[in-house]
C-alpha cells in the first residue's frame, strides 16, 4: 500500500490532561537547528482518556481540531507522529543470529512472539527494531500495543482530518529528543514522570535496554498532600506546584513530598541494580521529564538520594520560537514526535506500531 507522505508530518501528544501539537520546517541537522511551524500546548478537559484509554471519541475529536486550529497547522500538513505511553505497550527483548534479513526477523517473531503475548496476534499491532547486531548476534526490539488501544485513536485522529501516519512508543520519541545531547558512551536513565505514571527507561548507545512502568505519578503526590494537610486537590496541587521540594519555603509540604517520593526512589534503585547485574554497564546520569518532574528542587534531591547527574530534560534541536514551554521537560515527547515527521526517512524506517497486523 502507498503511503501518503509529504515534506513533513507533525507530532501530536495527546495525554490524559493535555494535547501538544507540534510541526518543524527547514531543520538542519548539520546546525541542529530548526524552525517552528506550528505549536500549541493547551489542557483537555479530564475524562476523554484515562490511563491512555480513549473514553470520549467525539470529545477528544473536537479537541484536536481546536488544537490544529490555534497552532495554525497548515494545510498541506495532513500528516501525523503519535506515541503510546509505555504502560500501555507490550515490549520484550530478542537475540537472533545476526545474518537474519528484515523478512527473517518479521517470520520468526510473529511465530516467537506468541510465547510472551497475552492476546492473540489479531487483536494487536506491532513491529520491530533492530538495535544492534555485532555479527554474531543481533539485539531486536519487539513492540505490540491492543487494537482497541490505537484504534479510538485513529479514529479521533482521523476524524479531525489528520493521517496517523505513525504510532510509536513514548521511549522512543524521548530518545529521539535528548539522546543526541546526553547519551555517551555510558548508559542513561530517562525517568518520565506523568500525573497518573511514571515510566522508567534506561538507553545506551544501541537503544533501549529496560523499560519499567510504575503506576505513582504527580496525582499521588498532591493526594498526600490533600490528606496530610486536610485541604482540597486543588489547593494541594497550588501548594506542590508553587513549593516542590524547597525546605525554605515550607518544610511540612517538602517533607510530606520527599516521603512520597521515597516509594518512586526505592523502585529506580531497583531498576539500576537490575540493569547492571544484567547488562554489566554503568548508568552515567538520569535525565527527568514530563510534567511532575517540573517540582522544585526535584533535580537536586534524586541526586543526593541517588548518587548520579541528575538533570532536566532539555532537546538538543535549537529552535527559533519565543515560547519558552517548547524546551521545557514536558514537551520531550512531543518534541521527538515532531523531528520524526519532519524527516522522510526517519517515517519510513523508524518503528512503527501500525505495520504489522493479521
């Protein structure tokens, strides 16, 4: 089937509380530079998705379109990058000999795959990537995510008079973002804190290696604070947003936080621990995204807690836009969306969840 692919596609990240919509044009990846040609960040009402369920199509619809319109998206761009978070994916590592071609790998793995999968191939889409094949052996990157998943999506998407052209997964997207500027030769940690989860996801110079999910995010924390302090969510979240973790400004609302973060730390010990026994490599820093990783003081306490570089996420790309939400930790994801459109050949041979299905 011929695809409809054009100059560039734009990225579109929709998440429980929010849509991102974002288009480059003219990027020099000699000069990592890029302009802007459509943006816009703006908050959705809660419960069209939940927990990346699409529970409102018509709403979430009319949603889009009120985003293409204030980005003042063009109209010769039709097409689009989505991503998946990562909970709502199924992912599992293969080694293979390293002289199977594309079309081995894709006959192998559907048969392979069956063993790990907790629904039939019908009822999913997936796809694979190599990561590296050091000619003995190769490492593949299986991805599969529920049809009923994507499907309300697409139809959304569709709906609003876009082509999805891709759907991915959010480790990749945020890869695609920030790798370029912090991966080494050592391994990096990206920790994506959301408001309902956070995702865990540690790359080397190869690509992913782990990918753990825990369902904590920004929400719990702002319910400690409400039930600790007996206020409301709302005032609550005022007091997380505006204080964070600074002892200076309140020691009862950045103590309450640094309990609550306690369980998040625990699980990303463990996750390190894990990936060192398996890979025998070093993690040399942990770069935090996403909306909750935006706290005060956030950067300063995983690093004493967890002895690494802790930074915030910040893309490579320069772009020439005013705003300054664009280079912020949350916009990671809508970023690498964005730079996958704005290639042909990034579209064409990145992984796509809409490739494969029976």
């Amino acid at each position: 089937m011929l695809m409809p692919w054009y100059n560039y596609a734009c990225g579109l990240d929709l998440s429980d509380s929010s849509i991102k919509l974002l288009a480059f044009k003219d990027l020099s990846l000699i000069k990592d530079q890029a302009k802007v040609a459509a943006w816009v960040n703006f908050n959705i009402p809660l419960g069209l998705i939940e927990d990346g369920i699409v529970r409102d199509t018509e709403a979430l619809t009319a949603q889009i379109i009120k985003a293409k319109n204030v980005a003042r998206l063009g109209p010769t761009t039709k097409n689009c990058v989505l991503s998946l978070p990562s909970t709502k994916i199924f992912s599992h590592l293969f080694t293979l000999p390293a002289d199977l071609n594309h079309r081995q790998i894709a006959e192998i793995l559907q048969y392979e795959s069956q063993d790990f999968l907790t629904l039939p191939q019908e009822n999913i889409y997936y796809d694979f990537l190599v990561l590296r094949n050091n000619k003995v052996q190769q490492e593949v990157l299986f991805v599969s995510a529920p049809k009923e998943i994507v499907d309300p999506l697409k139809i959304a998407v569709k709906r609003a008079g876009l082509n999805p052209l891709v759907f991915e997964i959010e480790a990749l997207s945020g890869e695609r973002a920030l790798m370029k500027k912090y991966l080494t030769q050592e391994a990096v940690m990206l920790i994506d804190m959301g408001d309902r989860l956070t995702s865990l996801t540690i790359f080397d110079r190869y690509g992913v290696k782990v990918v753990i999910n825990l369902a904590y995010g920004g929400q719990n924390l702002t319910l400690a604070i409400a039930q600790k302090l007996g206020i409301n969510e709302k005032e609550a979240r005022a007091l997380k947003q505006s204080i964070g973790l600074s002892l200076e400004s309140s020691q009862q609302v950045a103590v309450i936080l640094q309990q609550e973060l306690q369980i998040m730390l625990e699980e990303i010990k463990k996750t390190l621990d894990y990936f060192g026994q398996r890979y025998q490599e070093k993690i040399s820093k942990i770069i935090l995204t996403g909306g909750s990783a935006l706290l005060l003081e956030i950067t300063n306490y995983f690093q004493q807690n967890l002895h690494l570089p802790v930074a915030l996420a910040n893309p490579w790309l320069k772009v020439d836009f005013s705003d300054p939400e664009l280079t912020k930790a949350a916009c990671a994801n809508v970023f690498g969306l964005a730079l996958r459109g704005s290639s042909f050949w990034a579209l064409r041979r990145g992984l796509n969840l809409l490739k494969y299905t029976k």
